[in-house]
C-alpha cells in the first residue's frame, strides 16, 4: 500500500482522496485553506455528495486511513504518490486558469525529498504536465520523479460509485515504472477487471477534454433536434429513445433539456475550443455546441413569455430546481444562473426552492424569494418552471399545483412530467421537443 498526497479538497481531491482511501491506501488531503481542512477534521462534509460522508467517516474514524491537513509540505515528504487535484477555473477569456496547478507543482519542487510519483487529476489543458515537470525538474534531478496524468470522469451526484466503479481508467504515463506504481494504486479496480488504458502524458490529457465535449456535444445535439420537433410536431423523446437504441450512438446524453451546466462541460468545451485555435485548427462542431448550449436558456425565458400571452413582466414565477443537476448543492453554470437574473431583468417576481442547493444560490442571489418547500413556492404564482429533474419534482402532485396556483401555467425545462396528466388537468404548458399539438 502507498503513502498518498492529494493537494486539494475540492470536490475531486476529497472523492479520489476518500476512494483511495477504502482502497487500503494511507492517505493525506492537504489545502491552503483552513476552514475547510478544519471542518473536514470535524467530520463535516463541505460539499453534497451521496455515499461521501459514510466514506469518508469510515476511512477517518473506523480506519484511520483517511487524514487532513493544511501541512502540504510534510505530507508530499511523508508521500510516494501525490496526486494533484486542485481547481483549474475558468479565466475571464475562457482559457484555463492554471496559477493553482503552478502553486502546487512548486510546493511538489520544494518538497521532494526522494522519488515520487507525482499524478494529475484536475482537467487541465494538452500540454500542462510537461509544464508541471519543467517546474519539478528546475530544482530537481529528474531522478526523483515520474510524472502521470490520470483524468477524473466523475459525476457530481455520483462520483463516490463513479470512483469505485470507473468505465476505464486512464494512466498516462511515460516510463513503465511509474505506469506499474499506479496501476497499484488502482489495485483493487485492477482486479476487477477494470480496462486500464497506458497512453501518453498528452494523450491521457487528451482524451479528458475529447470525452467531455464530445457529451457536451451530444446533449446540444438533441437539445437542437428538440428544437426543431416542435416546428415539424415530433415527439423528441420517441427520436432520442430509437437513435439510442443503435448501438453506435448509445442512449445515453440524448436527453434534451435548458442546456447542460455545470463545473465541467461549459469550461471543458471552452478550454478545447481555445486549444483548436491556438493550433490553427478550429473546432467548428464543439464551437456550434457551445453556442447552442448559450442559447437554449434563452429559449425557455421565451417559451414562459409565450406562455404567459407575452406579458411576462410582473408575474410571479415559481422555480423549481437551482442545482445544474440533481443530487448535489453545485449551481456552478446552472441554467438558473443563467434564467434567473434575466427574468428578474424582465420584471418577473421569483419564487424559488431547491431541496438542497437554496443556501448556495442564496449566497449568490440574496434578493429573490425562497421558500421551504415547493407548495410554499409554488402558491399564488402565475407560472411555474421546472429547472432540476430532483425525485420529488418527477412525482409532484399536479392536481395540488394547480390548486396552489394563481393560473396553471407549467414549463418543464426538463420534460419529467407526463404530458397526458398535464392535458387532463387543462395546464397550460411547455417542455423542450415535445409538445406536439400544435
Ligand atoms: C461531467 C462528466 O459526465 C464527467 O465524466 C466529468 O468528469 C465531469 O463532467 P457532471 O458535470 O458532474 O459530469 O454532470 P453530468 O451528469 O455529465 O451532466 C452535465 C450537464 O449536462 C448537466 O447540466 C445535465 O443536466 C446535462 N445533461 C446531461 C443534459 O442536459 N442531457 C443529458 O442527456 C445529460
């Protein structure tokens, strides 16, 4: 088993450093910032994960495996592996911000006292591990060190099984040696039968980016055939359920929708897109998907105004859903984000709720209205949008909405609710591609 480092507890460091953990492995999350290392010895989880605060309390307290601390530069001593996993955000121009990355790679330089591996997680752009190798090698032999770039495919709301039950692992790694260590690592996953793949540092940069816009591209790929349904009178639905049923395009991410959000696909896409131009080599298709996904907020914002007979300003909306997805508080690019502060532009009342991510978005936008529950948010509105496909909005009680409501007026942004009921109950109504009565 190794002594393993894992600079950062964003979301990454704290799910790798948590699974790394159960996997036998002795590990140290280490971060500048104290309150969180604090909280964290604590007990306390600083984001929303499901299955994260059983395992990480297991590893701490049952095992004793799991540790945190703000000591970076004793735990990359104490370590023979030390993974990177700092926040790689996005710049106002929309390249990759990478002073975090430098700052630990020169922790890592200062620190190296005999040989390591020294691992990637964060996304960063093709070309950023050999930047990270030139700092180590500035003060140090190149002896005492391999370099490996071993991307994350994590989903938020999912990433503790996505961890332990990965489609593939990557490992780019440029000696046998380091790609033997890590494999190790990884053991228990090796055993299972997990297909590794050995690439180079480059590639394995790569193909996160390829892999994450290509899904990206995906979803606004059916976001715009959704568009287009409603104009011919389709049903999307029926298109993306046969389109995934060919085994060449699977089903998955056919899901149209107010467009993806999130920490990864919109910085993703951004990032790949800047990277094709620096080569002289544009991304036409990922820059069309950008551009849809900027565009399909906008359409729900004229959907609720069609609804409303064009004239939206001084309704009261209900939101329901600010999370970017269900099953975690991130609103991070959320079409919220997006929506919210242009209905507000518009003279729209806001009502919001969110079972999980309302403390979050409060902080951002303290002067809409909240409220503990969707019937409280939902009373006496004009109309109601639905942003987030959360459990208890796919089975809410229409026939109580509509009680609630000052006029039953529904768009569902994320098409969960059954069209007949709402035709029965005489909503008036939206979704994306599929309202087909012309
Ligand atoms: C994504 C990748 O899936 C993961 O592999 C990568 O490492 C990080 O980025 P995540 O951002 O957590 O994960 O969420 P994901 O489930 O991929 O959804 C991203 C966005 O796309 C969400 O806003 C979601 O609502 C939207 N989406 C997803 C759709 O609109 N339609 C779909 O069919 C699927």
């Amino acid at each position: 088993m190794e002594k393993i480092c894992v600079i950062g507890v964003g979301y990454v460091g704290l799910v790798s450093g948590a699974g790394l953990s159960e996997f036998g492995h002795d590990v140290t999350c280490v971060d500048i910032d104290e309150v969180k290392i604090n909280l964290l010895n604590d007990g306390k989880i600083p984001i929303y994960e499901p299955g994260l605060q059983s395992l990480v309390e297991s590893n701490c307290r049952n095992s004793n495996r799991l540790h945190f601390s703000i000591d970076i530069s004793k735990s990359i001593k104490d370590s023979s592996v030390v993974f990177i996993a700092v926040g790689t955000p996005q710049k106002k121009n929309g390249k990759v911000d990478l002073s975090f990355i430098d700052s630990a790679a020169n922790m890592i330089a200062d620190n190296i006292n005999d040989y390591k591996i020294i691992c990637t997680k964060s996304t960063v752009p093709v070309g950023t591990g050999e930047r990270i190798e030139k700092i180590i090698l500035s003060k140090n032999k190149s002896t005492m060190f391999d370099y490996v770039s071993n991307p994350e495919f994590l989903r938020e709301g999912s990433a503790v099984n996505d961890f332990m039950i990965p489609d593939r692992l990557i490992i780019g790694a440029r000696t046998s040696k380091a790609y033997n260590i890590m494999k190790n690592v990884y053991r228990p996953l090796y055993v299972n039968e997990t297909p590794i793949m050995n690439t180079s540092v480059e590639t394995a940069e790569m193909i996160k980016y390829a892999a994450n816009a290509f899904l990206a591209l995906k979803i606004s790929y059916i976001n715009e055939i959704a568009n287009l349904c409603e104009d011919v009178g389709v049903d999307v639905h029926d298109v993306a359920k046969a389109m995934g049923q060919d085994g060449r395009i699977s089903p998955k991410f056919l899901h149209p929708g107010p467009g993806y959000g999130g920490s990864c696909f919109p910085k993703d896409t951004l990032a790949l897109s800047h990277l094709g131009k620096k080569f002289n080599k544009p991304l036409k298709t990922i820059e069309a998907a950008i551009e849809v996904n900027n565009n399909q907020p906008m359409r729900m914002i004229e959907k609720l105004n069609n609804l409303l007979d064009n004239k939206i300003s001084g309704k009261k909306v209900a939101i329901l859903g600010l999370s970017f997805k269900p099953k975690t508080d991130d609103i991070r690019e959320a079409t919220s984000v997006k929506i919210i502060p242009e209905l507000v532009r518009l003279g729209v009342t806001i009502h919001a709720y969110d079972p999980i991510a309302m403390n979050n978005f409060r902080n951002q936008f303290p002067d809409i209205n909240y409220f503990e529950n969707w019937e409280e948010a939902i009373r006496d509105t004009d109309a109601c949008i639905i942003l987030t496909e959360w459990n208890e909005f796919r089975g809410i009680d229409l026939i109580k909405i509509k009680s609630l409501m000052s006029e039953p007026v529904i768009l569902d942004a994320k098409n969960i609710l059954s069209i007949s009921k709402l035709e029965e109950l005489e909503f008036k109504y939206d979704n994306v591609g599929r309202k087909i009565s012309l």
